[in-house]
C-alpha cells in the first residue's frame, strides 16, 4: 500500500482507472471502448473510518464508493451492473456529476458472512491484472 494515504475523494486525479479487458466477461458488455471495460478505484481512508484503517475502494455508478472487499462479497450481477463501465467517457461523465463530499455505499444486504472470492474469481483476477498495468 501507498505511505502517502489519505481520505479517499471524488477528485479524478485520485483515482485509478483499471481495465478489465483481460476479464473473460468483457466483451459481454456494451457499449465498451477498445480498452473496456473498466473499474474506478481509489486507496486510502474511508471518511467515516475513525481508526484511519488504509484500504482499496471501488467507485460505483451510483457515486458511492465500497470498500473492494466488500465488493467481492456481492454477486458478480450486482457488481457488473454497479461497478462496471464500458468507457473512458462513461467514467469521466459519472466522475463530472460527483459532489466533493464522498459518500459510501450502504453494505446493508450484503452478506457479511459471504466468503470473498477464491483466487478463481475471473473479475478479481482481471482487476489484479489491470492494477499491474
């Protein structure tokens, strides 16, 4: 992790745009550009998070952003249609509607006691893939 961490923001210079071409899945979604799609992520604080505990976040199109851990815990549904874009553009037109107060998304109904994902997990590995460059 980063030693220069700080409260996530809703700034796109804070951000990480990954692409999840390697997915096997990525061609499934429409419309994507030529290195969709993608998945926005951020590490830092959450800013509700006294303790200050460092951690990777994934931007939703709702605008709110997940702990990624949490998100492996969602069924890969809920997270394609939540967390995945098919385009620069798409991602740039959410990230210009955002507010400067970051907002994190409700875990209610997500299933705590779900086990995260096993290294089989095809969008995991197409994340850790798209981090690396």
């Amino acid at each position: 992790m980063n030693v220069n961490l700080h409260n996530i923001t809703n700034n796109f210079q804070d951000v990480q745009l990954v692409s999840l071409s390697t997915w096997r899945r990525a061609s499934e979604i429409f419309p994507r550009d030529r290195h969709g799609p993608y998945v926005v992520l951020q590490e830092g604080y959450d800013p509700d998070d006294f303790k200050m505990r460092p951690d990777e976040f994934i931007l939703g199109r709702s605008g709110r952003w997940l702990a990624l851990g949490w998100f492996y815990r969602l069924p890969v549904p809920e997270r394609r249609a939540e967390f995945v874009f098919g385009t620069v553009a798409e991602v740039m037109q959410m990230m210009g509607n955002l507010s400067s107060k970051v907002i994190m998304f409700d875990r209610t109904g997500i299933d705590e006691e779900a086990q995260p994902p096993d290294e089989k997990d095809q969008m995991m590995q197409a994340i850790e893939a798209g981090k690396k460059g």
